[in-house]
C-alpha cells in the first residue's frame, strides 16, 4: 500500500549493487571511468543513465581523486553525469568473507549448475550478514525523509531488503537475482536457507531471468517457510507482507550498440583487426567473448573448436578462433584453476595445428574499449557461447545487436538462459563436443538466406526486448506490488 496517493517520479530512485558500474583510472592525465567486464553494469547504467538517482555499491579503492558532494556522492558518467554514485569501503576481511567467500565460493556455485562445489563457511557468512548491514544504513541513509523506490542486484545483497524493511516502512523495495537459482534440493546445501529465503521476501518485488527460476523461488518458500504461496500469480503471503515473483529476462540497450556499430571508430578497428586476423586474406574470425568464468563452458569451447579442425582440416590454416575477456575473481582457487586449464588447451591446440604465421587460437585474456569488442563482433563469422549454466549471457544479445549487417551467425548454449528468446541461434549442449563441432560446420556452410533470416530474428527479438522494455516492466510491476490489488493485476 506503499504507492497509495503518490506518483511514481515522488519517489526517489536508488539502486544498490556490490560491483561499482565505473572502475576509475588516469589516462594521460585526465580521469576515465571503464565499465568493469559482466552483464550487470552494462544493464543498469543506461537504465540509470535515463532515470537519474543514487546508485550504490562497493568501492574499488578508486574514487580518490574525484569530486564529490558533502555525503560522498560522485556524478557520473564522469563526461556527461546523468546520475549519482555513493560508494562504501569494506576491509579486506570484510570482503574476503563476504564477496570472495560467502558470495562467490557459496551463493555462485550453488545456483550454477557447474560441478564446482559450494563452500560455506561459518565466518563468511557473518561477514555476509554484516555487509549486507552496512550497506543497509547506508541506504536508510541515502532514503532519508522521503520515499523512495529502492532496486537491489543481484545475489551479494539477500539480506539486504529485510535490514532495510526493519527501519524503513515507506519504502518500496525490489531485487533482481542476475543469476539462476537452484532448485530446492540443491539449495539445501546451504546452511542459512531459511535466513536467505526470509531475507529476500523483504521485497515487494522479486525478479528473476526466467519463469522456471520464479517456480523453483516459490517451490523452496512453499518447502521452508511458514508462508501462503500462490504459484500461479507468483505470489508469497509471508508474515502479513506479500511479495510478487515475476520472470524479467533481462537484455541490452540495442539501440546504442546497433549505433556504436556504425560508427567509424568501429569501422576503422574492423580494418586493423580485419588485417591483424588476415581477413583480408580470406581467413575466418571465429568469436568467444566472456569474463573468464568457470560456468561459461571456454575448456568445452575450444575443444570443439579443436574437433571442428580435426573433422574438416579443409579449415586448418584458414580458421581463426578468438577467445577475449578479462579475468576476474583471481583469488579464488577454482578461477586461478580455470586460467591455468585454458592457457594449456590453447597451448595444445595451437602446437598441434598451427603452422608458419597461422596459430588456430587467439587467446586474449583482458578488456578491451567497448569499439574494439564492437569490430570484433561484426568482424566475427560466428560467435559461440557456450555456458554450462547462465541466468542470461547479454554476450550474445551484444553480438546480435552488433551485427547491423544481419549476418553472422550465433552458437548458443541451451543452458543460458538467452536461448529461450534466441532461438534462431544454433543450439548447443557445450558437453556435447562432436555436436558443438558440427554447430560450427553448420555455421560456415549456412547459406547466405538463412544466415541473414535468422540473424534478422533475432535481432528484431532484442530490439524489441531491450533494457528499457525490461526496466519499465520491473517499474510497473513494482509499482502493482505496493497496490493493495496487486494480485490481480496481469505480469
Ligand atoms: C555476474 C554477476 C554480477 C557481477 C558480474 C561480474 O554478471 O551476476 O553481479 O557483477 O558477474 O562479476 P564481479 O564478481 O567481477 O562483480
């Protein structure tokens, strides 16, 4: 009943997340701000560029040397500010129990279906639950006397909208979980499900990817708490306060990156690259974009591209598969693991095939400027994405977006949760090696009409889809769940 008797733009916006959307650093003397790799910046910043308010989130250590207002508060975009940022520090051992332990050896592991087992720590999650509090008051503070609409990402901040709930009554508060979640009997891995669970129907609104993560939500509330919930609206009836469960999937700001495309910065990184890679020559650019990450299937990738070479060697010498993204998580064991496994495969692959100037495997393991990864989109004949499990992978909306061509042809994982809306891309089971090589063959030898007939597809399903769509759909819904009627209005 929060919304009764005022209006939507009365309401102050604060989105709250761990990651920071700009890493900051000095460039020939001038402050830049670098989106940090991952599909959550890259979703919220137009969202917040377009409504304005506080955005909230961890600090890098970075903000040194910019100008900030009395509370801390930086304007952002640095060259065009559209926004605020409020940042907080954590101590290393705050973070390390928090972000590097309860978060990412816990939380990542158990709601990906990966085979990398979940670790969870007594002292972690204390330092989980006491993050989740500090960001708590920050946020109280940043609501001060006025309502507000407060959106929280992801699955660092569960707790979160409980200890807000506990001193806050005029708020209206919503979560998007960017991740999957589990289904019941996995989630029983975790010690503090019941305090996870409680925590999260602090909410008005909770979004997650896809309707299945919402049943699985409610199948595991229905099991451990004494909680009404109605599956069928999406609804949970918890301690007198109700929280509605929708799928939002999540998507891209189209329109900026079909835009970036065509610009002639992009057009004169696509003749650098185009010659770098020999394109010019008639060799092929195959593409992998990730932040190198356990749960996106790269050893499974470029296997397949290793199978592929093997099964038509009409292609040794010609094609080029490129492997680009930063690394990330570097402390934690499993992540260092997966940089050690990849240089080796990309080793082996590159000594048994490659000859004279031609290596098959481009492995480039850091972040590039948005018009590079922008050229090598639509520079690339295919792109694959192979996800063992992923809630979205924007990676392959980017690349349909990019490709203003409407050619190029996009492998996808069945496991992202992007295959549901792109499914006039090649499906894969990235498990499934000699089918992955094929899906690649199919993709150099699809004709001209096809290729273009499914690259227009899809690119007219994420126009439509687009992060705008997506953030006026969260918008609304909030909107329907602090209404007294909320359970009957339509999702
Ligand atoms: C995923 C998560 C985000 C996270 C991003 C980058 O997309 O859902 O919450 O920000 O990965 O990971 P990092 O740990 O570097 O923030």
């Amino acid at each position: 009943q929060r919304l009764v008797g005022r209006e939507l733009s009365e309401y102050r916006l604060i989105v709250v997340s761990n990651r920071q959307p700009y890493a900051f650093r000095m460039e020939n003397g001038n402050l830049v701000g670098e989106m940090p790799p991952g599909g959550l910046t890259a979703a919220i910043d137009p969202l917040m560029r377009a409504c304005g308010g506080t955005w909230i989130a961890q600090s890098n250590g970075d903000s040194d040397h910019l100008a900030m207002d009395a509370d801390g508060r930086i304007a952002v975009p640095l060259d065009s500010p559209a926004y605020r940022l409020r940042l907080m520090d954590l101590t290393e051992a705050e973070n390390d129990g928090y972000y590097y332990g309860f978060s990412n050896q816990g939380l990542w592991p158990l709601c990906h279906v990966a085979y990398t087992e979940p670790i969870f720590d007594t002292q972690d999650y204390e330092a989980y639950k006491s993050v989740n509090r500090k960001f708590a008051n920050l946020v109280v503070d940043e609501i001060g006397d006025g309502p507000a609409i407060v959106l929280i990402q992801d699955y660092h901040l569960a707790l979160l909208p409980r200890y807000i709930r506990q001193v806050c009554e005029d708020v209206i508060i919503g979560q998007f979980w960017h991740i999957p979640w589990p289904n019941t009997d996995i989630l029983r891995i975790c010690p503090w499900q019941e305090e996870i669970l409680d925590g999260m129907l602090g909410h008005d609104l909770l979004g997650f990817h896809l309707s299945s993560d919402c049943d699985k939500f409610l199948d595991a509330v229905a099991r451990n708490l004494n909680a009404q919930v109605d599956s069928q609206f999406g609804l949970v009836d918890y301690q007198d306060e109700m929280t509605l469960v929708r799928p939002f999937p999540i998507s891209i700001d189209f329109d900026s990156l079909d835009a970036e495309a065509r610009t002639a910065e992009v057009e004169s990184e696509m003749a650098r690259l185009s010659q770098e890679f020999g394109l010019d020559t008639g060799r092929i650019l195959g593409l992998g974009i990730d932040r190198q990450d356990y749960t996106k299937g790269i050893p499974h990738r470029l296997r397949a591209v290793e199978r592929f070479l093997e099964k038509w060697p009409e292609y040794q010498g010609k094609l080029v598969f490129l492997q680009a993204g930063a690394t990330s998580r570097t402390n934690i064991n499993s992540y260092m693991q997966l940089t050690i496994d990849i240089e080796s495969i990309v080793n082996r692959i590159n000594e048994r095939f490659g000859d004279g100037d031609w290596q098959p495997i481009a492995y480039w393991p850091t972040s590039f400027p948005s018009a590079t990864f922008s050229a090598l989109r639509r520079l690339a004949s295919f792109c694959a994405e192979s996800s063992l499990h992923d809630g979205m992978n924007l990676v392959a909306k980017e690349y349909v977006a990019s490709r203003v061509d409407e050619d190029g042809v996009l492998i996808l994982s069945a496991f992202a949760g992007a295959a549901q809306e792109l499914s006039s891309s090649i499906i894969i089971n990235p498990y499934a090696s000699e089918q992955f090589a094929d899906a690649i063959h199919q993709a150099l030898t699809m004709s001209d009409d096809e290729r273009r007939l499914r690259m227009r597809h899809m690119r007219s399903i994420v126009q439509q889809n687009n992060i705008y769509n997506w953030a006026g759909r969260i918008m609304m819904n909030l909107m329907q769940a602090s209404t007294p009627d909320h359970a009957r209005l339509p999702a």
